[in-house]
C-alpha cells in the first residue's frame, strides 16, 4: 500500500461517519405547541395557540438560510380559563371573525453560535403586522429538530384589547409567546 493511500485513510478516519448534512423541513405538530403568558390583575396566566402549520427548512450546514413561516389560527385559542377563551375570539381582542390567523413569517436567520440563532421576521395579528427579533435555540433530539425560543410583544401595537380592554391596568400590555417546534427531514 502505498504512503499516500495511507494516509487519506488515516485522514478519513478522522471524519466522524455521522457528520452530515440534514435538512430539516417538515413541521411535527404532534409534540409542538406555541404558548404565551400574560397577567391579569396581577396574576400571572397561561395560554396556548393548540394548533398551527407552516413551512419551515432548515439546513445543518447552512443555518443562516433558514427560513420559516408559521400560520397558527384563532379561534381555538386557550386563555387558560372558559371565560377567557370565550371573550378573546370578540371583536376588542382576536377580532377572529374578521382575522382567524396569526401570521409569523422569518426575513432573517443568524447563528450567533452554535446552535444559538436570532431570528428576526414580521407578526401578522388581527390586521396589524410587526417586525419582532428573538433568540431561537436548535437541538436534535431523537431524530428530530427542536427548536425552542421566547419573546414578547405589547398587545397594544396589535390591537389587542381596544375600548375599555386597551388599558393595562386589568390585563397587562406584555404578552410573552413561547415556543417548542419540531421538525423532521424528509
């Protein structure tokens, strides 16, 4: 054997056999969920948005062209009381009959270290759309991408809670989202 094909032997030897790339880019909604926190009275509160769907892709080797756009409807929101739930859908908060969806679509992605990202992108609520940016972790965990992030908004720049509900001194302005996204690759 000659010195040179020993050598890109020992060389490849080196490279770990499961160092590869994956492109994740099918949502797992079964394992999701997208919660969000807020405080009424003083009290802090636990939603969740129980359903969503999107298109998401997101590469290993090319974390910084990822690129998600998440749809999460209304109407089924849970305020974490039956009252709640029934007055969030009307016309002063979610206005659902006029705006069923919320909308996230990213227009920036960077990894600021391993595994750390800040995704910048803008939220569509009830007719109203923002730029937010936020801090986004990535993990994979049995075959799957985990992603996991948090940020706040103030309901007020969505129109959340007009009339006598646009006051902060009953419900607060801040409203926390959280998230747990799963992915698959195909």
């Amino acid at each position: 054997m000659s010195v040179q094909k020993i050598l890109m032997i020992a060389g490849l030897s080196t490279v770990p056999l499961w160092a590869h790339a994956t492109t994740y880019d099918q949502l797992v909604t079964e394992g999701s969920h997208i919660n969000f926190q807020y405080q009424q009275m003083g009290v802090k509160l636990k939603g969740e948005f129980p359903s969503f769907q999107g298109q998401l892709k997101f590469d290993t080797e090319a974390p910084n062209e990822a690129s998600i756009k998440l749809d999460v409807p209304l109407e089924d929101t849970d305020t974490g009381s039956r009252d709640g739930n029934e007055e969030v859908v009307k016309s002063e908060w979610l206005d659902v009959a006029a705006h069923p969806v919320a909308t996230f679509t990213s227009t920036r992605i960077q990894e600021t270290s391993p595994n750390h990202f800040t995704v910048q992108g803008e939220l569509s609520i009830k007719g109203h759309s923002h730029e937010v940016e936020f801090p986004a972790t990535f993990a994979e965990q049995d075959g799957l991408a985990v992603f996991e992030g948090e940020f706040s908004i103030k309901r007020g720049d969505y129109s959340i809670g007009e009339g006598a509900w646009a006051a902060d001194d009953i419900v607060a302005s801040e409203v926390t989202i959280q998230f747990h996204i799963l992915a698959d690759s195909q």
